[in-house]
C-alpha cells in the first residue's frame, strides 16, 4: 500500500537556525509531492509541490524542498527558521488514481526556541 | 489562491443528533471534494472523495450511512454526521480540486465537532 513517512514526530530548533524536515514516499516512478503546514486548529496550507522538472522546489515563507528518486525522499528544508515557523508539517503524496486522493505521512511538529 | 470555506468551525452537539457541515470552494470550481477527519496531534484520514453530481466514494472502514456526503454542486459538499456519538468527536477538514492529476487541493480551515 502507498505510504508516506516522516520519521521525525516532534523537532525542536532555535531561532534563527536552519530547519530539515525528513519525508520519505513510497509510491510510484512519477511521484506528485507536497508539503503542507498547519497551525493549531488550522486547516492546511501548501507550501510547495513537485511534479516533476527540476528537483529542487522553492516554495512560500522561505521553504524548499528536494525530489531524490534514489532515496524516495522529498524533505523539506529552511536556512533560518523563526519563531512563526512552529507548526504541525505534513508531507504527502498524490496517488495518481482515478481521484488524485492524497496520502499523508504523519506529521512533524516543529518547536521554535527563541 | 484558491479559497475553501467551511461552515460552521465549530460545533457542539448532543449525543444522538445530526450534524451538517458546509465545505465551499469561494472562487473556483471543485470538480472533486474531499472530507477527512483529523484525531488530536495526528495525520488527515481521507474519509470519502466526492464528484460533482454523483456518489461520494468512502475509503475503507468509515460508515457511509454515519457519514453522508453530498455534492449537489460545483461549489458545495456538505458532511452530514448522523446520529452522532461522543467518538465521532474530532476535527473535520474538507478539501477540494479540480480533480486532475497531481492538481493541487485547497484546504477548508477545518471543523471542530464535539459530542456531548
């Protein structure tokens, strides 16, 4: 079954410090990628996808993210992270199926020391 | 960007009533909506994708007849929880795409349901 992992559940960092996100897929030759972000009691909002083209995406708020077919890896990356970053971080993978239903890892809860 | 709208964002209810929540897709069309359902500190579960105009499609192991989906239009699907039950307490979030391939969903800032 397709899954999507993200082995980091909660990540502390300090301000200012830079910011790697691990995100691991499992499906498919022609992946479709996101990264969203919620904040408590939010719903979810994008903050960069791949589909295909260059493997290095850049996204809002300062975020990118690498597309590595060889490790199934798309992990999620800031230089400077600062304290509005703290948020729950899920990375998720388009099924390719008939309706697109997205699957999502289980999130990394991201804490942003001052 | 695409803006998803849900009524209401939060509600409270007794034990064994229903509840209707209202996904909106405010500025474009959603050919396909999706309802998920999100337990304290974990990941979306995809409960159901529905199409315009036709059955909501419900991902294995969530009731169909608790939980029903309506599309009736491009702009609005509603998630009706019937009879509802102190654990069907959770947070609710809709999302809705144009339903292409690797298309990009638009979330609803979600519905916090609790059952007395």
């Amino acid at each position: 079954a397709q899954s999507v992992t993200q082995p980091d559940i909660h990540i502390t960092v300090s301000e200012g410090a830079s910011l790697e996100l691990r995100c691991n897929y499992s499906y498919g030759a022609t992946p479709y990628l996101f990264w969203y972000v919620q904040s408590p009691g939010q719903g979810l909002q994008l903050l960069l996808k791949y589909f295909s083209g260059d493997t290095l995406v850049q996204g809002i708020k300062g975020f990118e993210a690498e597309f590595k077919r060889s490790q199934s890896s798309f992990n999620l990356r800031k230089p400077s992270v600062h304290w509005s970053d703290a948020a729950e971080y899920f990375c998720a993978e388009d099924s390719g199926g008939s309706n697109y239903k997205l699957t999502f890892g289980k999130g990394t809860l991201l804490t942003v020391n001052p | 960007g695409a803006v998803v709208s849900q009524h209401p964002s939060w509600v409270i209810c007794k034990s064994g009533t229903s509840v209707k929540i209202e996904c909106r897709s405010l500025d474009f069309q959603a050919t396909t909506m999706f309802w998920y359902r999100q337990f304290p500190k974990q990941s979306l579960m995809l409960m159901a994708t529905s199409n315009e105009g036709s059955k909501a499609t419900y991902e294995q192991g969530v009731e169909k007849d608790k939980f029903l989906i309506n599309h009736a239009s491009l702009t609005l699907s509603t998630l009706t929880v019937t009879s509802a039950h102190p654990e069907d307490s959770s947070f609710y979030i809709c999302s809705a795409g144009p339903g292409q391939g690797g298309s990009e969903q638009y979330f609803g800032p979600g519905t916090r349901l609790t059952v007395t």
